[in-house]
C-alpha cells in the first residue's frame, strides 16, 4: 500500500484576488529548488487516523498555527514516487511571514558524521492561482484546478 499524506490547502482573497498558501521544504535538498519544489502544508498519516485530524495536525506543525476552520474536501491525487495525498481547503488568512515550523534531523553533510536540525518547512507565501501553478509540485496543481472549481460553483 503506497504512503498516504494529507494536508490543507488554505485559501483568501486579497484585493478580489484568489491566493493560496504554499510551503517550500526546509533541509539542504531543497535549499536551491523553487518552482516545482512548493507543496500544501502535508504529511503522512495512519490508516486509522481520520485524514481531516492528519491535515489539521500536519498545518499545525508546519507552521505553528491551529486550523480550527471548516475544511472542504478536494479529494486525493498520486504524486510521482507513488504517494498519495488527500487535501482539503481552508479559508482563512495568515501571516506567512511568521510561521514556526517544526524540525528535523539529518547527517549533513553526507558521510560527515554530523547531524544537524532543519526546519521542515523553510517558509510559506501566499501565491495568486498563476504562480501557485508554476510554484506547486506538479502533481498537486490538481488541488488548485479542484479548489477554483468548488469556488466557482459556490
């Protein structure tokens, strides 16, 4: 069974503009990476665990901020390594600018014998719906194409 992560996609609109929010991962991999490398705030979950518990706890510990709203579905996709990540919408509003994420610890450089802490998530923006695209992992602009259509239809 391929790993399953959940997350929310937290939406606004500023100035009659839709933007979303994205993370961009903490850690030496990802340090140079930008368009293509920017994800929804996510993680792996059990099967047990309901997958709206997983996405609020995962935005919480990515970016030190409670999700205490209504979540809308926006149902699953299957990244490229096989991972499947269900995501859900959130309407609200947030200072990217002040996100705490948690950490995580890793030999770096490789070989070294050193370990050193990273945060999982280096920052968040808010993206308009063109960026966003080009931001996103690919697999996840679905999540945006799904979010613009439960909007229009509301």
């Amino acid at each position: 069974m391929p790993a399953r992560s959940a997350g929310a996609l937290a939406y606004r609109t500023k100035a009659g503009r839709l933007e979303v929010l994205l993370v961009h991962p903490g850690g030496p991999f990802w340090a140079n990476k930008d368009d293509g490398a920017w994800s929804i705030p996510k993680g792996e979950f059990e099967p047990a665990e309901d997958p709206q518990d997983a996405a609020r706890r995962e935005f919480a510990e990515e970016l030190g901020v409670a999700l205490s709203g209504a979540l809308q579905p926006l149902g699953d996709i299957r990244q490229r390594g096989g991972k499947v990540v269900e995501a859900f919408a959130a309407e609200l509003d947030l200072n990217a600018d002040a996100i705490t994420s948690n950490t995580f610890e890793i030999e770096w450089p490789p070989r070294s014998g050193r370990r050193r802490s990273f945060p999982e998530v280096d920052r968040a923006a808010w993206f308009d719906l063109a960026t966003a695209r080009r931001k996103i992992n690919a697999a996840q602009r679905e999540f945006l194409d799904r979010l613009e259509a439960m909007l229009d239809r509301q």
